[in-house]
C-alpha cells in the first residue's frame, strides 16, 4: 500500500526535471517562432497590397489618359524598323517620351510605356520602362531590349518580367498559361495588339536566351512577346513565349 501511495515527488529525479524544463523551452521558442513567421508573412501580405494599389493607381492614371482602344489589323499595322538608317537619335528619344505615361504616387515617379492583360488568370498591370528590385514590387517590369529606341508592339521580341507571387498577384498565376491563350499588350498610342501563346519552358537565372531579337541568325521580322517570372523557389526561370496573331 505505502508503495502504491508513493508521492510525485519521489520521481522527480534531478534529470527528470532538467528534462521537463528543456521542453517547457523548447514549448515557449516554438510558439514564439511561430508568432514571429505570422507575422511576417502578415507584414509581407500587406506590403504587396500596398505596392497593388500604387500599380491600381498608375492603371487608372494610364487609362484616364487615353480612353479609347483600337485592336491592330493588318490594314492599320504600324511596322517600325528597327535598324532604320541615318536616324536621328534625339528625334527619336523625343518620340518615344510622347509614348510613354509619368506617374508620380507620394513622392515617386513612375513611367508606364504599356498596359499588359491576361484574360485567362484575370490580371491587367502597367508595364512600367525600367526594370529593378524596388519597381518590380510595385508593378511589372520591361526587361528587354534594354535600350528605347524599341516601344511595345514594335516588331522585335519585347520582355516583361513579373514577380511570382503565391497569392496569385503580378505573374503569380502565369504557369497556368497554355499553348493557345491570348495575352493583350496595349501601347500608349491606344493600340491593342494581341499575342498567342505558343511555347512555355524553364531555364536557369542565367540563361537569357529568351531574350534574343534574332530567329535563324536574322532579325525578327513578327512581334513577339515574352513574359519571365521566378520558378521552383527562385533558383529557376519561368518563360512563356507569344506571337502576335
């Protein structure tokens, strides 16, 4: 009886209790490290709501400025050369100025040189002319040709690049594009060109091949359009290639 009535503090050996405390810390670090990963991902959700309204901003700012859009035919087609000779470099500096939209949100400004949407995952963003780190958290991107001399729908290989977010926001959902799908790239002229998806692939950050103005060693005499964004936890690159229709 005595042996059966024996008290807790009996068992509680000097390594039973360095146990018990190790796991009441262990306990206490595990909720703090979730608190912490919450809200992170809280403060991350709302600074990308917060870079979604100032690209809803600089939509509207575009969309106010220019109230009609004309689909592209064969009839109305404007061809641009690219390697035009004895241009006039400045003039066409000028030029392009008229063709691109400044936005200034707090105290930024922003320059929009086209509007992209894609039907099929529901997202319509300004393409902002430049490309970097803070800019790509505001809205999408153009990546390439580097230099201006070639505008949206010109005929060449135009790059956007977006981020890939989760929530499905920027170019989130782009893997969902399939051979076939229409994405719409409108210019500041009001133009609207339409753009048919016809390869998608993965290659690695530093293959930029995708990027190449040339097909079968000369110059690309249609309009192609290639959307870029991150994949498979950022170490690689989704490309998804489109020619005009």
């Amino acid at each position: 009886m005595n042996q059966i009535l024996v008290t807790e503090k009996l068992y509680m050996t000097p390594g039973f209790k360095k146990k018990r405390k190790l796991y009441k810390i262990v306990f206490f670090i595990s909720i703090l490290l979730v608190c912490l990963l919450s809200s992170y991902y809280i403060y991350a959700e709302y600074d990308r709501n917060k870079s979604e309204e100032v690209s809803q901003v600089l939509l509207s700012e575009v969309k106010s400025d220019d109230n009609t859009t004309k689909k592209n035919t064969a009839d109305d087609a404007i061809i641009i050369v690219l390697n035009e000779e004895k241009a006039d470099e400045q003039t066409q500096q000028e030029d392009f100025t008229n063709e691109i939209v400044s936005s200034t949100v707090g105290d930024i400004t922003y320059t929009t040189e086209a509007i992209i949407s894609i039907p099929k995952i529901g997202i319509t963003y300004p393409v902002l002319s430049e490309t970097s780190d803070e800019l790509l958290e505001i809205s999408v991107n153009r990546y390439w040709p580097e230099h201006d001399k070639m505008k949206p729908n010109d005929v060449g290989n135009y790059c956007i690049v977006g981020h890939n977010y989760r929530n499905g926001k920027m170019f989130g959902r782009l893997s969902e594009l399939e051979t076939g799908d229409i994405v719409e790239l409108q210019d500041m002229t009001g133009r609207t060109v339409e753009y048919e998806v016809y390869y998608k692939y993965v290659v690695d950050p530093t293959d930029t091949s995708c990027t190449s103005q040339m097909a079968n060693g000369r110059p690309l005499t249609f309009r192609e359009l290639t959307l870029i964004t991150c994949t498979n936890y950022g170490t690689q690159r989704l490309v998804v290639k489109c020619r005009e229709v």
